[in-house]
C-alpha cells in the first residue's frame, strides 16, 4: 500500500469515528484531520468536503453490509439454512459496527436532504439481496417448506430484532447491571435467540 493510501485510509478511519461519535452535523474536519494525523489541507486534498468524505463512509458501510449478506446465499443448502446465515451475517456485522444503526437512523430520518441522497444509496445497495431472499422463499413456498410470509416482512423482522440488541445495549447493560462478560454473554445469547425467532415464523 503506498502512502497516499496509508494516508487516504487514516482519514477515512478517523472520519468514520467522528461520524459516529457526534453525527455528521457536529464533526468537524478540522478534528478529523487531527485524530487521522495529518493537516487539514491533506484531508482536503483527498475528499475536498465534509459531505464527500461522509458521502464514501457510508457508501463503504452500506457495500460491506450487503456483501456479508449476499456471500450468505448458497443454492446447495436448505431455505431455513440460509435464513438463519443470514440472520447471522446481519447480526455479526452489526456486532463489529455497533453503533452504526442508530446513526444512519438518525441522519437518515432527522434530515431530509441527506435522507434523498443516502437513503436511495442503501436500497440500491440491498437490492440483490432483497431480490434473492424473494426468490428463495417463493421457491420454499410452492414446495411447502414454510409458513406463508412476504419478504418485507421477513426481512423487516430480522432487521428488528438484530438492530435493536445493539441499539438497546447501553439501557440492558445499566438496567441489569452487566459488566462487560455480561454484555459478550448477552449478546451472544441474543444472536441465537434472534434466529430462532426468525425460524420459528417460517417452520411448519
């Protein structure tokens, strides 16, 4: 990797933590600048503006979401199998970008003109996906592998249930006094029992 690179991936891994910590509103790239340390006029150099440099973050993410879900499509392997890889790839992306959910929520929903811009960037993204999922479960369907449920509605459940375990974590882990074992137990409780439930709506 050469050191333009080197350079480019520091900013966007100080830009991605800014983003996260205080919402595009509030992060500044002049403290972006400081905690990729390199000059403000490097940063610039590379992405020009605040919105560019938010605009490849979240591009990235939505990419690497969708390609952990997509490599979960097999068609070797039973429908319930690969709901439940699914399920999990969702949820283990999640687990190594916790606070992800709450923050395209919020810059999705508290601001309009971001929200036509990113929002339209995430379906596109998760469109494969959506289309596959489809497909595999009307096929389930007419073999009469499954009880009857739209894709919205199974995908809506298991983004549910997945983003409100790390959404929610901050109030578990005060309202049940867990340490950080706790938390790790939880959490991996939770994966399992998220994919049940999922499971549990679809078998006969």
């Amino acid at each position: 990797m050469s050191k333009g690179d080197n350079t480019e991936q520091a900013v966007l891994q100080a830009a991605e933590a800014e983003f996260l910590d205080k919402g595009f509103a509030l992060a500044k790239t002049v403290d972006i600048a400081r905690r990729a340390g390199v000059t403000h006029a490097m940063l610039h150099y590379y992405f020009r503006t605040k919105e560019k440099l938010f605009e490849r973050i979240f591009q990235e993410k939505a990419n690497a979401l969708a390609q952990s879900l997509r490599t979960t499509f097999d068609d070797g392997k039973p429908f319930l199998k690969q709901v439940e890889d699914l399920a999990g790839a969702h949820f283990d992306f999640l687990s190594r970008n916790p606070t992800l959910p709450m923050f395209i929520l919020n810059e999705i929903h508290l601001n309009e003109e971001r929200r036509k811009v990113y929002l339209p960037m995430l379906v596109e993204a998760l469109q494969d996906t959506i289309r596959d999922l489809g497909l595999l479960l009307e096929q389930a369907l007419k073999r009469g592998e499954v009880r009857p449920v739209r894709t919205a509605d199974l995908l809506f459940s298991m983004a549910s249930l997945n983003v409100m375990t790390f959404a929610g974590l901050p109030i578990a882990r005060q309202a049940f006094d867990m340490d950080d074992e706790d938390v790790r137990q939880f959490v991996t409780q939770r994966r399992a029992e998220n994919i049940e439930t999922i499971l549990s709506r679809l078998r006969k």
